[in-house]
C-alpha cells in the first residue's frame, strides 16, 4: 500500500511539471511581412506615399499590371487600364546604383468573374497564353527584376471555376519557376466544396467587400468584424497558406428609389451640408435637389457613407489571428493612396501590422 502510495506521488508531481512547463512555455509569434496594393493603372507615386513606405518598413507592393474583361462587340476577352510607369516618380524606389526596386514587387492580374463566365472552354489556352505574354512584357519593359511571386485576382464561383482554374494552370506553362498566388474572398472560404480551392501555391484572403452592397438595410458592405465571423468557421482548415489584405479605403453608396444606383468616390462626409440633405448615423437623405461635384442628387436620394474604421479592421485582424494556421503572413492593405491614408496617423497603420503577430 506504501508503495502504490509513493507511486501515486510521484505521478503528480510529473503532471504537475508537465503542466507547469505547458503553461510557461510561449507561443511562436507569427512573423508578419508588411506589403501595400498599389491599384492604380499609373505608377506614380507622392512623396507622402514614399516617406510612408519607409516609415511603416514596408517590404512589398502588389502592383496591378492590367484586367482582363469581355468585350461584348468582339466577343471575347481583353486586356484593358495596362500599367504605366512613370519612370521620374518611381526612380526614388529604386536600390542606389541599381535598376532594382527597393521592394519586393508582384504583378497582380485582375480578371471580371463575367469575362470568365462569358468565355469559350476553346479560348482559354490562347487567352492564358495572351496574358502570359503582356505580363512578360510588362515586367521586362520596367526592369521589374526578381519577380518572386504572380497573383491571380478574380471572384470567381462555383459556376466559373474549372474555366478558371484551367486559365491559371495553362498560365502556369509559361511561368513554370515563378510561384502563383490568388486572392480569396470571404465566400470562396465558407463554401469551399463549391468554389473550390484555385491551383496555385498561395492564397490571399481579401477581409472586405463581405456585405451586401446594393442592400440599403446594409450597415457597412465594406468591413464588419461580426459579419466577417460568419464566414471564417472553417478558415483553419483552408489548404492553402494564407496571406491577408486588410481595407483602408472608403466610399458613398447612392440609392434612388431604395434601389442602388452606385458608388460616389472622394468626397468627404462634409460635402453633404445641411441645406440639402439630412444625416441619420451613417446615411444621408437629399432633401432637395443639388448638383454636387458632377453628381446629380434628387431628393429623396439615400447616401450611405461607408468607412473602414480602424476599430473594425483590428477587431476583424484579431478574429482572423487566432485562426490562421500559417506562421508567415504576408499583411497588405488596400490601398497606397495618399487621400486614403492621410486618414490614418502612422501608429493606426503600425497597429494594423502588429495585430496579426
């Protein structure tokens, strides 16, 4: 009986240690890479922007090169808003006595969901090759040296995604060293046995845009942190590593009749004075009809102002953490614009990065 006793103690005090080390022993922090979308089909960029990327380190910059979308006249699929570079603005970006850039650059091509909806299973191998060749051209034009990495961008669904998987893999002849990556959204997440997984090395959650947009009941189409919850249950499990795109930009979303009439972009909250509309939280009413900086307001209009409030995009970055499997993350924000940024002070933006470790 003693000895099964003293047995017994010395069991304990092995849990015990086992538990005590458990406890005491820390997490591996995630390591995070900084990176900004540039989505503009000109390369030039402010010398607020440039002093910004120094501040924040930011070490990479998805640099849209071209979209794809349907012409409906031809019948077929084009290249349209090509990138061109400013060569002036952009010498500042590049390492001294080089012609390499100081960051790590990856082209990004957006193709419409229509486009691949509308196109002929016949036309995706000249169409990929045909994207293949523009990309290549784009990059050795502008000596966009060390490519390390493409992303694919398209939303696409359950209905396009064999024509899109197809485009990317006959890409993929061209490109045989370079890794792929492609942006997923929020839905492509939750319904995975739908939509599918794309086949490339990465994937790149776009956390925004996960509201409906053309709902007037909609509170904000851009980020909610709890809407974003009900779609992320089974993020840990997505079979791909997963960087993550956060949004700091903002627009107007216009209804006539309760029914959306589009986006009214670059115009701030204080442009919608008292004499013509009345503000309730987040929307607007026109009361009378105006003319306000080339749009054409009647009354009775509804305008809901929507924001990306650094509150919501760090309670939506720690829902995220916690889920992502991967311990390197690549965290961009959407997008180097100096209108868009001079909205947050530097610490928001440093706040934004850290919250993903």
């Amino acid at each position: 009986m003693l000895l099964l006793k003293h047995g017994y103690f010395i069991f304990i005090i092995c849990v015990s240690i086992i538990c005590l080390c458990s406890c005491n022993e820390k997490k591996e922090e995630r390591q995070i890479e900084r990176s900004f979308y540039y989505w503009k089909s000109v390369l030039n960029l402010t010398g607020f922007e440039k002093k910004l990327l120094d501040s924040l380190r930011v070490k990479t910059i998805y640099l849209k090169f071209f979209d794809v979308d349907w012409n409906e006249p031809a019948k077929g699929p084009v290249p349209v808003a090509r990138l061109t570079v400013n060569e002036a603005s952009v010498a500042s970006l590049r390492a001294a006595g080089t012609n390499n850039f100081k960051f790590n650059v990856i082209p990004v091509i957006f193709i419409t969901n229509e486009c691949i909806s509308k196109i002929d299973t016949s036309q995706i191998a000249a169409l990929g090759d045909h994207i293949s060749d523009l990309t290549f051209k784009l990059i050795s034009a502008n000596a966009f040296n060390d490519i390390s990495e493409i992303q694919f961008d398209c939303d696409w669904t359950g209905s396009t995604r064999e024509k899109y998987f197809a485009l990317i893999r006959q890409f993929k002849k061209r490109f045989t060293q370079t890794p792929l990556s492609a942006t997923i959204r929020l839905h492509q997440i939750k319904f995975i046995s739908k939509t599918g997984t794309p086949p490339v090395d990465r994937g790149l959650l776009m956390c925004y845009n996960m509201g409906n947009l053309k709902d007037p009941a909609t509170k904000n189409s851009i980020l909610e942190a709890e809407e974003l919850k009900k779609y992320t249950g089974n993020l840990s499990r997505y079979p791909l590593p997963l960087d993550i795109a956060l949004p700091l930009f903002d627009w107007k979303v216009l209804y006539r009749n309760n029914l959306y009439t589009g986006l009214i972009q670059h115009l701030p909250g204080t442009a919608f004075n008292h004499t013509f509309s009345k503000k309730t939280g987040n929307r607007y009413v026109i009361i009378k009809d105006t003319l306000l900086e080339g749009y054409d307001l009647r009354k009775g209009d509804m305008i809901r102002d929507e924001q990306s409030h650094i509150t919501e995009i760090l309670a939506a970055a720690k829902a995220i953490s916690g889920q992502l499997k991967n311990t390197q993350t690549r965290v961009s924000l959407y997008h180097l614009d100096s209108l868009i940024l001079s909205k947050y002070t530097t610490h928001e933006l440093e706040s934004i990065y850290n919250s993903l470790h």
